[in-house]
C-alpha cells in the first residue's frame, strides 16, 4: 500500500516511523517532510496549502491513503477538497475542524450542550470589553478567535495589562478579527486526552502531559511544545469517564445535528480542576510533541487502525499499547520561541545508536547532500519509552548530547512533576 503524509513536523516524522513499521505499507510519501522524513519516505516539494498539486500527486501516483499531519490545511478544508476528487484522506472535514479553528465556535457548542469549560464572553469592540472588565475578577484569559499555535492567547492579572491584549488582537496581531474572547482563568493542572475517531466510533488514542513554556520550571514564553511525556500523571478511570461523557460525546453528538462528523484524530485540551475535567481548546489533529510520546508506544498497526476509520469500521479493532512510559525533549533552535538562525549543521546524528525503545523524530531540519540543517525553531524530538519517566528523560538527555549543535537549547526538566 501507499500512503502519503501531509506535513513536516516531528508529529508527521512520528507518524511516518509509525507507518514504516508497518508490512502493509510498502511506500510513504512525505509533503513536503524533513531530513528525518527523508530516510523513511520520499519527500515531495509540494506545500501543505497547494491543495491541487497535492491532488494532482496524489492520483498520479495512486496513493492509498493520505495522512493531514497539521491544523491549517484541515481548517482550509483539505479532507473536503481530496474527498471530492475520490482521494482517500484521513482527518477531520472543514466543518468539524472548526473545532479548533474557531474557539467561538467551540464555545457555543460547549454552551448548547453543557461542556464544562471555562466561563466566558465574546466582545465586538474595545469600549465593549473594557466595560465587562469594570466588574469582573481577575486573572482573565484574553483570546483572539485565530489559529495561532497558542499565541493569540493572553493572561491578565488586571484591567490594563487586558486593555493591551485586546488592543493587539484588534490591531490585526493574530491576522484579521472582529472580536475577542474573554474567559475565566481556570486553576488546575493540564491535560492532553486523545481520540481517534471514524465517524460512528472512537476510541481513546492516551493521554499526555505538554511543557509549553520555553524555559524550566514552565517560565518563560509559550511556545509549540518542549517536550511532553505519555501518560499524564492525572489518567483515572473516573476521570475518563467524565472526560468522555461530559466532553467527548457531547462534542460528536453536537457535529452530528450540525449534519457532519468527526473523522480523524480529536484532541482535547483539559484543565483538571480536583479531578474535573474543564475543556480549555480542542485541536483537530494529535497534538506536536504529544504524538511523539504516544506512537512509540502503539503496538498495533497503525495503518490498520487508520484503514478501520477510514472504513468506518473502528469498532472493530482492538488497539494495543506497550504498558510503558513515553517522554519527549525537544531539540530547539537557540533564540526560539524569537528570533532564530537557520541553516545550520547539525553534526553526529549518524553516530548515535538507537535501541528500539528510542527515537529521534526530526522538525525544522532539512538535508543538503547528506547533511542536516537546521530549518525552524523546533529542531528535533529525543523520545524515549521504558518502565520509568526517570529512564526515559535520562536517555533521551543522553542522546541530545551526543549531538554535536552548537545553536541548540533544550530543557532538561521535561516531566519534573513525575520525577523530581
Ligand atoms: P489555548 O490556545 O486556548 O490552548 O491556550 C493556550 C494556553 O493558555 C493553555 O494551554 C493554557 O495553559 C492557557 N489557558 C487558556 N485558557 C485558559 C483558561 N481559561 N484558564 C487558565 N489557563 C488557560
Ligand atoms: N502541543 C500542543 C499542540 O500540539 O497544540
């Protein structure tokens, strides 16, 4: 079978590894992949948002399935675009991707079906939004209705420090907006729970633990992810079934009378307030660098799950998990989440020995007669899966530094909540 993935992150590398173990599939196509990617697959230069090359490609060379890695072509409508031209696409359509392409959205459907989530409002101006904050308790959470990787994302300790947030979102910050979000800010711990869905039935994909802030101790500025590990410390049997019957199913049941369903993978992202589950944002996808720390430990075929969606047949399928812990370190680009150089060799990589357990997933790399280069801010994921987080952060350390990177940075902190 050929299967083509679209994307270029560590998330699509993991999936185009997880692919790779698989004897259904003997061809991977990667669009447009990464030096990583570039061992395992074949890169094809077509970029994720040319959706009529990627059409083209894809029936030229009659792939099988096609894999949508990242958010922004399914919020374009991707899955709707393939379908139409017969293409077998894995992922969410337009109209549920909006789940994560607009949190207004999101928020109304939580208000009509009773999704615990944090409180909020929605304000056309900034005359409107400053008469809200005349009489309401602070920390708020400011938010512009945009895809923005976490960016567009503000917390505000008082009035004025709100003013300035509202002031960017509606001077065009994030892109174009006519309104902003206002939340209540929910004091909790974090949470990633994953579905895999194929339209009639899902079935839980684990859960993980992301380390957004740039620096140890979670300070610093948000970026895509530093790491993560799998599973979160806060997994419970009665925690999921309040994630699921207060969140999940609501959620599908609400797609379902707007006239569409879920295809593809659902992640939710969840502020566990003393063991309840609120939902903070939903993303389309697996989350980047959660899905680095889930697929090491899948052991069925992943093709097969996936071919279970896409039949919707995924009730009947039984997916397995090695019943290990997973964590993550990502190799960084000094200066990121700002400014940052690219194009620079990263040296070593052949030198490293991997046991089975043990996986670099490239990100920002590119490779240039049989180079690597660094090629974004998010450079490289170190995932280990052993018994003990403890084991797992050790190795994964160990490996970064064997790397010879001098613009690199990372944390070594990654999973201190269930280690140190
Ligand atoms: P979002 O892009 O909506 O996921 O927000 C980015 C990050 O901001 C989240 O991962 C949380 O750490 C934080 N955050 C967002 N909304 C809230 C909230 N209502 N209360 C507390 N923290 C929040
Ligand atoms: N790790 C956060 C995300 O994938 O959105």
């Amino acid at each position: 079978m050929k299967v083509g993935i679209i994307g270029s992150g560590g998330r699509e590398h993991a999936i185009c590894s997880a692919l790779k173990r698989s004897k259904k599939v003997d061809k991977i196509y990667c669009f447009p992949g990464n030096a990583g990617t570039k061992l395992i697959a074949e890169n094809i230069d077509i970029e994720i948002d040319n959706f009529n090359s990627l059409k083209d490609f894809i029936k030229l060379n009659h792939i099988d399935i096609v894999i949508v890695g990242p958010e922004k072509p399914l919020v374009n409508g991707v899955v709707d675009y393939l379908s139409a031209h017969n293409i077998n696409v894995f992922g969410p359509n337009r109209i549920s991707s909006q789940l994560e392409g607009s949190k207004i959205f999101t928020k109304k459907l939580c208000k009509k079906y009773n999704i615990p989530t944090a409180g909020f409002g929605i304000f056309e101006s900034e005359k409107e939004a400053a008469n809200f904050m005349n009489n309401c308790k602070f920390p708020i959470v400011v938010k512009a209705d945009v895809l923005a990787a976490g960016k567009g994302v503000y917390i505000c300790d008082n009035k004025q420090q709100s003013m300035e947030a509202i002031k960017e979102i509606f001077s065009g910050k994030f892109g174009d907006t006519k309104v902003v979000l206002i939340e209540e800010f929910l004091k909790g711990e974090e949470m990633s729970f994953f579905i895999i869905s194929d339209g009639e039935n899902f079935k839980k994909f684990g859960t993980a633990q992301d380390h957004k802030r740039v620096f140890e101790g979670d300070k610093g500025k948000n970026t895509g992810g530093m790491g993560a590990y799998s599973p979160s410390r806060l997994e419970n049997n009665d925690l999921d079934y309040k994630i699921l019957n207060k969140i999940i199913n609501p959620t599908l049941k609400g797609l379902k009378e707007l006239g569409t369903d879920f295809v593809g993978f659902l992640y939710a992202g969840l502020m566990i307030v003393e063991n309840e589950p609120y939902l903070i944002e939903y993303n389309v996808r697996m989350g980047d660098p959660e899905c680095q720390t889930i697929l090491p430990k899948l052991k069925t075929d992943f093709i097969e799950i996936i071919e279970a969606c896409l039949n919707k047949n995924l009730g009947s399928i039984e997916i397995d998990w090695y019943n290990d812990k997973c964590l993550c370190v990502v190799l960084c680009s000094k200066g990121y989440p700002d400014k940052f150089e690219n194009n620079v060799e990263i040296r070593n990589l052949n030198k490293l020995d991997l046991n089975t357990n043990e996986f670099i997933y490239h990100a920002g790399t590119k490779s240039i007669n049989g180079k690597v280069f660094s090629n974004g801010g998010r450079v490289m994921n170190f995932s280990v899966r052993s018994k003990e987080f403890k084991n797992s952060r050790e190795r994964a350390l160990e490996l970064i530094n064997k790397v010879n990177w001098e613009n690199g940075f990372f944390r070594k902190d990654i999973g201190y909540k269930v280690i140190d």
